[in-house]
C-alpha cells in the first residue's frame, strides 16, 4: 500500500515537473516569438520611415512612389522562377558569340570578325574599314558642324585628327596582339579625350565615344597611333582608341585567354567593388571594379599574402601593367563581405531587378562616360552577372532573337499592354534608342527602370524636357520629344517563352 502510494506520488511529481518544463518551454517559445514580432515591427518601422525620408528628400518621377524605389515592392509569385537556366546561357554563349561587322570590299559585303577567334593574320583592309575614317574633304564640313570642347575647331584640327590615326601605316597583313585592360576606360572613334557634340552647351553625350571597356576585360590590339600613346582594339562587339596606359600586353593569345577567361573566379555583383589597401606595397589597391567584373579565384591557401593570412576573404588574381606595359599578375585579398559572389548568379526575375536596382540615382553615361552607364550599358552589366556577354547596343540586344527578342512595334496600345502584363518581371523592353528593364504593373500602367537622359512629364503640360541624366524608376506613360508616349513607342519585348 505504502509502495503504491509512493509510486503515485512519485507520478505527480514527474507530471508536475514535465507540466512546469511544458510551460518554461511553451513560455520561451512565447518570448522569441514576441522577440521576432519585435525585430519584424522594428524593421517594419524602419522601411517605412526610410520611405517617409525619400518621399520627404528624394526627387521622385512623376507617377513614382517612395515604396517603388524598393525592389522588394516587384516581388511576385513566380519572382523567384528562372528567366534563364545555366545551360541556356552557356548555349547562348557557346553558339552566340559578339563580332564585329565591317565591309569587305572584295567580296562587296558586311562581314564578321570574332575577337576570340582572330586569325594569326587579318587584312589590313578590314581594319581600314573598321576605323572607317571620313574622307579627307569632310575635314572643313566638320569643323563648320562639330564643336569641340565647347568650340568649333579649324580644318587644320580635323586634318590632325585624321593623321595621328596613321592609317597609311596599316600594313597589308595586321597581326593582332592581345591585352588586358587594367583600368575602367572608354574607347574613341579618335585617338583624342576631346569633346566633340553638334551642341556646343552638350555635356553628357560625347560623339568621339565608341563605348566603354571594363577593366580585366581582354582586348584585341589591331593598331597604334602616329604619337604612340593610343592603340586601336577590338573588344567584342565594338572597336575604338583607347589610351596604352591603360592596357597591360600578353606575350602571347595563350596567356591573355587564361587571364581574361578564367574558369573558376568571383563576380562582382555591387555596383562596384573598391579594392583595399594593404600593409605592403601593391599595384591594385584603390581599383574599381564594376558590377559584371570577372576576377580569377584561387584556392585556399596558407601562408601570407600582402602580410597576413587573410581569414573571411577570397584570394584572387588581379593583373597589373608593369613598368614595361606587359601583363603582371597579384595575389589580392577580397573579404567576403564585399558584394560579390563566386560564379555567375542564378538568373531569377528577382535577381535580375535587385541587381538593376543597385544602379539606382547613378549619373547616366553615354557609352561609359563618367565611369557610368546607358542605357545598354547598365542592362549589360546587370546581365554579365548571370553570364550573359550582350552587344554594345540597344537596338541589337532587343531584336537578339535567340533570348526572345520579339517585334511588336504594330501591337495596337491595348494588344501591347496585354503582351507587357504577361512578361516576366525582370524581361528587357525596347523603344528607337532605349532599352529598359520591366519591372510589373501598378494599376493597370506598367514600370521599368533604366538609365535615361531626357523625357517630357506625360502630366506637366509645358511640353518641356526633364533633363534626367541617370537611372530611375518609371512608367511608360512619359513622353518623348515626338509626343508619342513610351509605351506607343515600344517596338520590341524580349521573352524567351513566347
């Protein structure tokens, strides 16, 4: 009896103590769910207030709210479903590959020439073509059109222009060298840094600009200027002169591919990336590495790199122009919590408008002015995230047909806005001389983002132009200097699936 009544004594001990253990657990469950409704409502808070602060200190586009400037405000359902698999890009690359067009005079037409594949040896007609100089007439019709540096300049100008191209030093045969650009530049249709616009108050948009090359990008050296301080390259799907400083040479193709090609390496996925200083000396610290930038990952190592291990960092090889201008190669510390990432992004609509987004209030640069984007720029760098190498231009990246490049330019207003409801957040849109980045629909009126020079307010009345000269997010009911609103002039969308 005794033995009984201990043993049930004993259970309501045991109850007791797993009942109180219950509710110590069930109360800090409560704690920490408080706890984390707490940091939810703080970050709450503190999303709101920042959208109070924009709408309080930024200028915003007409139609465009402070949450719009948010790219968690486009999430959708299907955010976070790939817009292009790993293999449909490396097959798009594979069996894509960015040229240059130039005319052969021989065979009477438009011809390719792929800078990964050059021959040992090209016709020194084709890079006659490519330079495509004007004739020497036009010398005194330029000086009477074209200002420069904010002044019209005399034929005598022009004529030297033409000279330091030194194109009666192109041999018959051009034997391309191979190089590495070290510092983020832009390619001239001159050998100059001049300033050259039909309007002599022009400040953003230069004539002598090609577009701009990257830096660690690898380049194709076709020819040198009379002065010697300018080469003319090749750099994918465009050509120009850029200054020599800036490149370091390859003693051979074999090298410049494994730089410039690297098969395991980080991408810079930030804006841009600043390289550190370091205790020792070195030749990359204070490099500025855009969005896109590809850097040669290297594996774990031991030992001291730049005077110390370099623990929550990434070791890379950076290259570097040596007192000789050839190619030299540094070990570099990159800290993980640097925006980049190793290997390319998955290429998901969410991906795609957060990279777009980092963009956002940057100066607007035309083909790489000010260290800056336009238009195809900034959509070329957002897509070189995910592996994507696109044209130079707006026109052929929208009609690449292959990533569902898709004419709708005789699409009626509402056929085109039930197309653009359809499209995957993150698809590119196109109008004559403008490529932007879709970005969802907002009762009934559809936005984008991209990096834009002028517009007219579609509600201002006044007609007049809005000179905007940089990236933001808005509708496509602005206006253009023709009248016809974005959206009437939206000639092709871009989406694989349809």
């Amino acid at each position: 009896m005794k033995k009984t009544k201990a043993i049930s004594v004993l259970a309501v001990i045991i109850l007791i103590a797993l009942a109180f253990g219950m509710g110590m657990v069930v109360e800090q469950w409560r704690q920490e769910a408080k706890r984390s409704s707490a940091v939810r409502v703080d970050a709450a808070n503190v999303k709101e207030d920042n959208q109070k602060a924009i709408g309080e200190y930024v200028k915003l586009m007409p139609g465009t709210t402070a949450e719009m400037l948010d790219p968690d405000f486009w999430k959708t359902e299907t955010s976070d479903e790939l817009l292009f698999t790993t293999e449909e890009i490396e097959h798009y690359q594979k069996n894509y590959p960015i040229s240059v067009l130039y005319f052969d005079e021989v065979a009477g037409r438009s011809l390719h020439l792929f800078m990964d594949d050059l021959s040992d040896e090209i016709d020194g007609r084709s890079l006659d073509s490519l330079i495509n100089l004007t004739d020497p007439e036009d010398a005194e019709e330029n000086a009477t059109k074209l200002y420069v540096n904010g002044s019209l300049q005399g034929k005598g100008y022009w004529e030297a222009l033409r000279k330091n191209c030194a194109m009666d030093s192109i041999p018959e045969k051009v034997v391309p060298q191979y190089g590495i650009c070290i510092k983020r530049t832009v390619a001239m249709i001159y050998p100059t840094e001049d300033f050259a616009s039909s309007d002599p108050s022009e400040l953003f948009c230069n004539d002598f600009v090609s577009a701009e090359i990257m830096p660690l990008s690898g380049v194709a050296v076709l020819h040198e200027s009379l002065d010697k301080t300018w080469v003319y390259v090749m750099n994918g799907s465009y050509c120009g002169w850029i200054k020599k400083e800036n490149l370091a040479m390859c003693k051979d193709k074999e090298e410049w591919l494994a730089i410039s090609r690297p098969q395991e390496f980080l991408v810079v996925t930030g804006c841009e990336v600043l390289l550190d200083e370091s205790a020792t000396p070195n030749h990359t610290a204070g490099m500025v590495l855009p969005m896109g930038t590809k850097i040669k990952l290297l594996s774990k190592e031991t030992g001291l790199i730049a005077g110390r291990e370099g623990y929550g960092c990434y070791l890379t090889e950076i290259p570097y122009r040596d007192e000789d201008g050839m190619v030299g190669l540094e070990k570099v510390w990159i800290p993980v919590a640097k925006d980049v990432t190793a290997g390319f992004l998955p290429m998901t609509s969410d991906a795609v408008i957060k990279q777009a987004f980092k963009f956002q209030g940057k100066i607007y640069g035309w083909g790489g002015s000010f260290s800056s984007n336009d238009c195809s720029g900034m959509v070329r760098q957002v897509y070189a995230c995910f592996g994507f190498d696109l044209p130079r231009n707006s026109s052929s990246i929208s009609e690449l047909y292959d990533l569902g490049g898709t004419d709708f330019s005789r699409a009626t207003k509402k056929k085109k806005l039930e197309m653009i409801k359809k499209l995957p957040t993150g698809t590119l849109l196109y109008m004559e001389g403008h490529l932007m980045i879709y970005l969802g629909m907002v009762e009934e009126k559809p936005y984008v983002i991209s990096s834009c020079s002028t517009f007219i307010a579609p509600d201002d009345g006044s007609g007049n132009v809005k000179e905007a000269y940089g990236v933001f997010v808005s509708g496509l009911d602005l206006l253009r200097k023709n009248g016809k609103t974005w959206l009437d002039s939206l000639t092709y969308f871009q989406w694989k699936d349809y």
